[in-house]
C-alpha cells in the first residue's frame, strides 16, 4: 500500500516535510522530505483512519484530514498437506515431518492437523505464514493411518485432501531351524532349512548360507518364513545361517552347525575287514583240520555200529597129506578184516582141512559148534602207525 500526501499552498512552500499517522502512531519515520510512504504488507489489524502532516520551514503544522483504509483478508485456499520423507513411507524409528501450506491467505492463519477418518486433533498452530509443519520425532507402527490437514483465517477452515502414512518395519534378526529324518544327518537325506523374522514389512527376501556360500534364496510375499530343502552329500556339513531383507536393512541369523555323516552300512573300517579276514580264514583252516582227522580216523577204522564185514573166502589149497594116518599141521591163512574198537583187529583165519577118519573115531568138528569150520575168527592187537603190511608182522 502506498500513502501519499499532497499539499496545496498560494506560493510555493520550500523545505516542507511530511509524516503518517494511523490512530495518531507514526508510520514509518517521524518526518522526512518524502511525501509517500510505502507499507509493504497490510493486515487485518492495519485497518483504520490514516493522515499525514507537512511542516513548513517557519514551523508551521499542517494536518490533512482522515481516511478510512479497511483492509480485507484472503480467505485460504489450495491446502496441502505433504511429508518428509516424500510419499508417505517412513521406516519405524524414524522422523515424520507432515508440512501444511496454502498457496494464498492473508493475515494469521490457523494451522491444525488431523488423524484418521473421524479427525483426531493432533496439533493446532497459528502463525503468519504460509506453512507450518508438525513433526513425529521417532514413528511407530501405530503411526500408520490417514492424515490431513485444516488452515483458517477467519473465513473458515480449509481442509486438504486425505494422505496415508505407511510405517515400514524393519527385519529382525531372523531364526534359523534345520530339520532332518533321524536324530542325525546322514548324506541322502532332505534336510529341511527354515529361516523366519518374527517382525519385519513384506515382502521379505530370504538367502540360505552354508561357509558363507549361498546355497539359494526365497520369497515371502505376505510376509512370515520361508523354507528350503536340501539333498545332504558330504561335503554339506559345516555352519549354516539365513539372511532376512526387505529392503530397509538386512539382518543375517546366528550360526547353526550341521555334520554329515556316511550310513553305517557304507563306511568302510579296515580294520574290521582285515579282523574278519584272518578269522574267516582260521576258521576255515580249523574246519579243514577236523575233516582230516574226521576222514583218517573214518578211513582207518569205522564206527561201533559198522556190521563186521567178511571177506569172501578164498580159493581152497589142497594139502599133499590128504587121507594120511598122521596128518601134518596145517599152515593157515590169515586175512585182516576191519578194525572194530580201541587198538583191536578183527582178522579170518582160514583153514582148508581133510578129514581123516579112523574106524572108531567121531568126525572132526570146527571149535566152534555154530560156525563154519573154515573160518576162525582171532583178535590181534592193532599195529601202531609206522607199521605198513600187517600180514607180514603177523
């Protein structure tokens, strides 16, 4: 705004100066040799009277009469409200800034900030400016919810448009479980790898470590864990962990050890091999030596419960003393027949006989009453192993 003042006088007055009074307070400088007065900004409360004053050089005062100046103020309009972080994602923990600005209003503006649909006062602020800012110093996750925003300058309440805070949540440390068929791993099996952050905004990346070496990764789109399984072979054991991410930071799991071990069956001891070896072979060494002595002692003589077996008889001898009064000794014939019992040999003694018969004796009968008289039958002690030919000992 621009006060002017003009003065009108019948000649020329040199020198004059001039001042603004509103509510007789001075404007700007007491007296000065200008005759406007610029005000950069008025206000509501600027309203009122205005004049001003020239003084001549003699030290003459002349006043001009009143004005009435009404200053009007803008109502608000174009009421934004926006965050820092921009969009409205802010990880907990962190700080939210909500800004409330308006593009044009004059004089002071109430500023007041809302939660949720049913418009929870959160904070109210009244300041000459255009903008004004509420800030959450450190956010929740029960932070997140609908905001806006209301600005007033006496004209009522403009209201901004609706703006969703997302609190992100970081992972925790994640938890890694392994799972196995047996009370032990064993190469062939599944083991089963699952790794879970309790707390942490989806979607969450999983990666599987086995040495610090990635063994794969998986995704948990709605959040929770995720497993893995894995075929054992040898070379798996060591320490195994998990890494959780979903963008804000990643958070790796304590490490689990995992050993590997070969199934029994296909373990190979060489001691075990060479022990059973030699007492496969003593055994065997052992069995050979009773078969032998089973066959000698079966070759050299039969069991008790063997039936006597006799040799057929042999051909008869004819004696040159047939039919004498005085026959000679017969010489008989010996044969081995078996050994029957303890150090004994069964042997025949064969004996080819003519009868002489006198007028008045009885014929010659065999020794004994029920066998054949050609065949006797004598026990001989058992010739000891180095003997060869039992006929000729006898």
């Amino acid at each position: 705004m621009t006060l002017t003042c003009e003065s009108q006088f019948a000649r020329p007055e040199p020198h004059l100066q001039f001042r603004f009074m509103r509510h007789s307070q001075v404007l700007g400088r007491d007296w000065d040799n200008s005759s406007q007065l610029q005000v950069a900004a008025v206000w509501s409360g600027d309203t009122g009277v205005y004049w001003c004053e020239a003084k001549t050089a003699a030290r003459r005062t002349i006043r001009s009469g009143g004005i009435w100046i009404q200053v009007q103020r803008v109502p608000v309009g174009n009421v934004r409200l926006e965050t820092q972080p921009p969009g409205g994602h802010v990880a907990e923990g962190e700080k939210l800034v909500l800004v409330c600005s308006v593009t044009q209003a004059t004089g002071d503006i109430s500023f007041l900030w809302y939660r949720g649909a049913l418009g929870l006062n959160l904070e109210t602020k009244t300041q000459r400016s255009l903008t004004a800012k509420l800030e959450i110093p450190a956010v929740r996750e029960s932070d997140a919810d609908q905001y806006y925003c209301a600005a007033d300058n006496g004209h009522g309440p403009s209201i901004s448009t609706l703006v969703n805070i997302v609190v992100t949540i970081p992972v925790s440390r994640p938890g890694l479980t392994l799972s196995t068929p047996g009370a032990q791993a064993l190469v062939g099996d599944t083991v089963e790898l699952h790794c879970e952050a309790q707390r942490g905004s989806p979607p969450i990346l999983y990666r599987f470590y086995c040495n610090d070496v990635t063994l794969g990764s998986s995704s948990a789109p709605s959040g929770g864990g995720v497993s893995f399984n894995l075929s054992l072979t040898a070379e798996h054991s060591g320490n195994y962990s998990c890494e959780a991410d979903n963008g804000l930071r990643a958070q790796r799991s304590e490490l689990v050890p995992l050993r590997v071990t070969a199934p029994i069956e296909d373990k190979i001891d060489l001691t075990s091999v060479v022990t059973e070896g030699l007492f496969g072979i003593l055994g065997l060494i052992i069995i050979v030596l009773f078969f032998g002595c089973w066959l000698k002692r079966k070759i050299g003589r039969p069991s008790a419960s063997d039936p006597v077996r006799c040799p057929p008889l042999p051909p008869p001898r004819e004696s040159t003393y047939l039919n004498t009064a005085t026959p000679e000794q017969r010489q008989p014939v010996y044969e081995n027949v078996n050994v029957v019992r303890g150090d004994e040999v069964y042997s025949l003694a064969y004996c080819v006989q003519q009868e002489w018969q006198p007028a008045a004796a009885e014929p010659l009968r065999s020794y004994a009453d029920d066998r054949d008289s050609s065949v006797i039958y004598s026990g001989v002690k058992k010739m000891t192993v180095t003997d060869v030919d039992y006929e000729n000992d006898i």
